[in-house]
C-alpha cells in the first residue's frame, strides 16, 4: 500500500522556544513529498530528520504571518548552493512573489532552478494541485490576514487481491488487473466467485491541515470525515478570549470542530510559547474529542483507513 505519512517539523505558535520550532509539516503522499508551511529552521529541521530537500518538489505557504514562512528563503537559497534544477512549485498568498523576488534582487542571487508561483484565490475547496496519485484543494480559514488550509487527498485506490486468494481460486495473472477493477472471476469449474469475496477494497485517505484560525465552523463542509485533520490550539480554554483577540483557537474549540466534521483523528498545534508542558493541552482536547494526539517535532503518523 501506498505510503501517506505526515512528519511534524515545527510546532510552536509565534515564537520559537528552547524545544518547539515555528509550523512546517512534510507530508508524504506516494512517494510526492509536500512541504506545508516554512517556519524559521525548518532547513535544519529537515536535515535533523534525514529528508533530503530536493524530493521536494511542492511547498505550500499557508498564509503570510512570519512563523509559517520565515524559513522558506533559506531553504530556497540551500536547494539554489547544493544544485537543484528541477522546478519548484510554490502554492501561497500573491504577495509571497514579491516578497522572494526583492531579496533575490538585492543578493543578486539568480537560483539554478525555476519557481512556479500558484497565488491562493481565497476560494473555499479550490483545486490547486492534482495528478495521478493526489489531489490538494484550499480550505478557507478565518484569521487576521487572508489565510488557506489544504485538504490532501488520495485518488481512488485499486483493490487489493491477497495471494492466497489468488493461489485457492488458481486465478490466472492476466485476469488480476481486471478484478481489482471490479470483475468477478468465474473458476474452471464454472463456479462464479462475486468481486467482494476476492479483494479487499480501500477508500481514499485524506488530511486536512488548518493552520491558523479562529473557530469557524464554516469549514465543516470541506474537511467532513476526514482520516486526519490538523486544527490549531494555540491556547488552552481558559485563555478564550485572547484566542479571539488574535483569531486563533483554544483546545476545546479545535475538539469541537473535531467532532462536528465527524473526523477520524485529531492533531492539535501551533502551541503558545507560555506552555512549557503539552499535556494539559492534549487532555482538554480528549475531554471533547477523544482521538486527538500532540503535533510533536520529529513524530511521524501514519494516515489509516
């Protein structure tokens, strides 16, 4: 089965601490590897967990607060020294091309390797990135500045077909493409054996990452029944109403939403720098939504079925 793993890189909310780096997530969808949000040392973060930049051929840049993409220059400017040549795909707010281009400007760096820019629309459920394997769209989320999420999902899987399935029926090769198509497989005895007696079907995975945001249960739609979403909780629930100060959202406002999309697991986030201690956190959220787990640097989750 195709590989769907999300490593965590960063974290922390703002600032960073001692032990928590600004937000970047690695998502690994068959073998497409996607960079989602650049906080400041998410180049050494990925160097601390052995993955190479240059499998990185797609970065999304949620929205234009320091913490998600300070980190971003600096990987480009790496990818630039150790020779990258293939392009690079850059999903963010319009104004991040500018932003790029001026410091290239003035360094006079002219990078080896060709970025293709993708400017959010700010357009709930927009497709911005399919192919063979993948499909990305936007969630729109309500912050301080102009703000996307991204729901990545699978296309649909072939079913599988075990070979002891195969060894008791003596199913010839040419006909296994067929049934995990959908056909049903008739014996040399004449016996029909029906399609769901001979595979095992899978439905398409899906992760929902939402970056920053005040509760707004205007995503529901979007992110309904997903096998994971990621929800910001940058603070605790007694903290409600710096959470709506700063637009962003509290444990239990995460759990809720959690619930309400009817989501398979919950990973909470993007942690204010005052909590030097996470459980507190993580136990608030379960109070609500029971299967929820901590965004921890270096952990790495497997999307089930």
């Amino acid at each position: 089965m195709q590989n769907f793993e999300l490593t965590i890189l960063g974290c922390s909310s703002a600032t960073p601490t001692s032990s928590r780096n600004p937000t970047a997530q690695l998502l690994n969808i068959a073998e497409r590897f996607f960079l989602i949000d650049c906080g400041e040392a998410t180049q050494i973060q990925l160097r601390k967990y052995k993955i190479k930049f240059q499998k990185i051929n797609h970065i999304f840049i949620s929205h234009l607060h320091g913490d998600h993409y300070f980190g971003l220059m600096g990987l480009l400017s790496s990818m630039h020294l150790l020779g990258r040549t293939n392009e690079l795909d850059l999903y963010c707010p319009p104004e991040l091309q500018e932003i790029i281009e001026l410091q290239l400007k003035h360094s006079q760096t002219y990078l080896k390797y060709k970025i293709i820019y993708h400017p959010h629309r700010y357009i709930d459920n927009d497709l911005i990135f399919e192919d063979k394997k993948v499909e990305v769209r936007t969630v729109l989320l309500n912050h301080r500045i102009p703000c996307c999420g991204f729901l990545f999902k699978e296309k649909p899987l072939l079913s599988n077909i075990s070979k002891d399935t195969i060894e008791d029926y003596q199913i010839p090769v040419e006909q296994i493409v067929a049934i995990k198509n959908g056909a049903d497989f008739t014996t040399k005895e004449g016996k029909l054996i029906p399609n769901a007696q001979l595979v095992t079907r899978f439905e398409p995975r899906s992760y929902a990452y939402c970056s920053d945001t005040c509760y707004d249960e205007r995503i529901l739609k979007t992110i309904q029944g997903v096998n994971l979403l990621y929800h910001e909780a940058t603070f605790m629930n007694d903290m409600l109403d710096r959470a709506k100060e700063t637009y962003h959202s509290t444990t239990i406002q995460a759990a809720t939403i959690a619930q309400k999309a009817q989501v398979r697991q919950l990973m909470i986030g993007h942690y204010s720098a005052r909590y030097k201690e996470l459980e507190p956190l993580l136990e608030e959220a379960k109070s609500v939504f029971e299967n929820t787990l901590l965004a921890e640097e270096g952990e790495s989750v497997n999307v089930a079925f």
